[in-house]
C-alpha cells in the first residue's frame, strides 16, 4: 500500500517494555493522510522493529491507538507546552534578532545552526515562565491517558532565537549585575521540563515521558542531561543540508549516550517537499556504522514516511533495531 504524507507523528520505542526494565527508545516522525492508511503504517512501524509509536494528529486516534495494542506497539502522544493556546504571554525577540535574515539557504528551523549562521524560529511561541502552561498542558495529558496512550512526548520546548526570551517578564528577572543570562534561560526551560514531569507521575507513574530537545539551546546544546524526563533526546545529526560530517555525529553519539536519561536523534528526509535534504548513501551508511556501536540502545529517527518505500534505509533500521 502506497504511504502518503499528512499529518501524523510517529514515536516509536525499540526493546524491552517490562515495567522492571529500563525502555530502550527509538522514535520516527510519519504522517498517514487517511484513516485507512493507519493499519498499514503500524505494520511497517513494527515490522522495521519499533515498538511504540506517537501520533501528533487529533486525526483518526481512536483507530490508531486500537491498531497500536493490536500490534503490542506502545502509543505516545506528542503535545507542544509552548504552543499559543496553553497561555498568555508570547516571546519577544530584540530588534537586533528581527533584523536577521532567516530566509536564508542554510537556514535549519529550530535544529543547530549551520557555522556561520544565526537562525530564528519562525514558530511563535510562549515564554516558558508563562504560569499558565503547565496547568493548561495537564488538561491534555489527562484527556490523551483518558484516550489511552501510555506516554506523552513534548516538542518545541526552547526561545525562538536559540537562547533566551526578550519579554518584560525576563528581562526584568534577568537584568541583576550578577545574572549568569545562559544559565537563567536554561534554567528556566529546565524548570518548565521538571514541573510538567512532576505532574505527569503524579497522575501516573507509568507514564513514559520524553521529549526531542527542539529548538536547540545554543549555549549548552546538551542540557537534556539536567531535566527531570525519563528520555530527553538531543539531535546528533539533522535532517537539513549541510549533513553533519562524522566527526561530529561520533562526537554527539558518546555525549549523548553518556547520560543515563538522553538518547540521540538522527533526522532523514528523503521524499517529498523536503527531498532536497535527502542524505546520500554515503551519509547513511557512516551514520549507520557510528550507531551499530549502540546497538540496542535508544535512539530517535525520524521521518518514517522517508523510509517507506527506502530499501537501502529499511534494511539499515532493521539491522541496527532487530
């Protein structure tokens, strides 16, 4: 069956998922554009050797999570905190921000920027002291575990410019003489993180929770290691051209795989609007061979729906995930 692309995420979690085992977690972004596709693109999630899977569409769920228990494959839900609708105050950037091209070739939407250029996020999002959001984030959370997912995963947690927030709010409580600014916006992404994990389990424990650390935080890119999440994953090689060249992907691979709570993200487009960024052969194969050494490990890969139909990709996950 034909898989077409539209609106639903794909989280899928790879190993063993006894509740006295840590999970092994491997995540895959997919979007099915009918109802009637979801049986299939389960199938194909399972048979790459995934084993959970989070949907981002408020499309077709009750169909989704049933094909999901049919399969034994976890379902996930995946909510975005610091979209408009969980509060008030928005964001702001400086001027000096505004005044940045971010239409440029290069430019990488959320992910790291490429050297030698500054990127904004064009997303308009809250600031993360906003003290609407969390209670407003919980609403969703007990409605999806009502639904029946068993884990929640949050995306877009970060500033629009990759370090901080320009709003009164922080400004005022950023400005002191002794105000360590890289430290105070992270910790108040940290904060937000570890407020919505304490809710979580304390509705329900067996709820997984993790995210996909986006936009990146430039001063510390690896700050998933300081939250409270059971896995924060931080992106070790993007979907966007230029592809990262080995040393960097080895080098973000032991980084991340260091920290007991992070697993990497490996992004691949390869269809699509996006199909300029597909990666070569050659890309994939030295991104396969760095990952063969964290075999049975976590990790996230995203989109599915560039895999489908990939042979050279489908025979690589199955090999790195069986």
């Amino acid at each position: 069956m034909k898989i077409i692309l539209s609106s639903l995420f794909v989280l899928l979690i790879h190993g063993s998922l006894l509740a006295s085992e840590q999970l092994k977690v491997t995540a895959g972004w997919f979007w099915p554009a009918e109802l009637k596709e979801i049986p299939a693109q389960v199938e194909f999630a399972k048979s790459l050797g995934f084993n959970a899977i989070i949907c981002c569409s408020n499309t077709g769920e009750e169909e989704f999570i049933k094909e999901c228990n049919k399969k034994g494959i976890m379902p996930v839900k995946i909510l975005e905190p610091l979209s408009r609708k969980y509060g008030a105050r928005l964001q702001e950037i400086s001027a000096d921000d505004k005044s940045h091209d971010v239409k440029h070739k290069l430019h990488q939407s959320g992910g790291e920027p490429a050297d030698g250029q500054i990127d904004i996020l064009k997303k308009k999002l809250l600031c993360p002291a906003d003290t609407n959001i969390v209670r407003n984030v919980m609403r969703d959370v007990k409605e999806s575990i009502k639904q029946g997912y068993q884990g929640v995963c949050w995306d877009f947690i970060g500033y629009r410019n990759l370090r901080s927030c320009e709003c009164a709010v922080c400004k005022e409580r950023s400005g002191g003489m002794n105000v360590d600014k890289d430290a105070f916006y992270e910790k108040q992404l940290v904060s937000l993180y570890n407020q919505l994990q304490q809710e979580v389990k304390a509705l329900d424990s067996k709820i997984v929770t993790m995210c996909h650390i986006h936009p990146v935080y430039t001063p510390n890119l690896f700050y998933a290691s300081e939250i409270d999440i059971d896995y924060g994953a931080v992106t070790c090689s993007w979907f966007f051209t230029p592809h990262w060249k080995k040393g960097k992907v080895k080098k973000y691979l032991k980084r991340v795989y260091g920290s007991s709570s992070c697993m990497p993200m490996v992004g691949y487009y390869q269809s699509g609007p996006l199909e300029q960024h597909a990666k070569s052969e050659k890309q994939i194969d030295t991104e396969f061979k760095l990952l063969q050494k964290y075999k049975g490990s976590s990790i996230m890969i995203c989109e599915l729906g560039s895999i489908y139909g990939n042979e050279y990709l489908i025979e690589k996950l199955q090999k790195l995930l069986k």
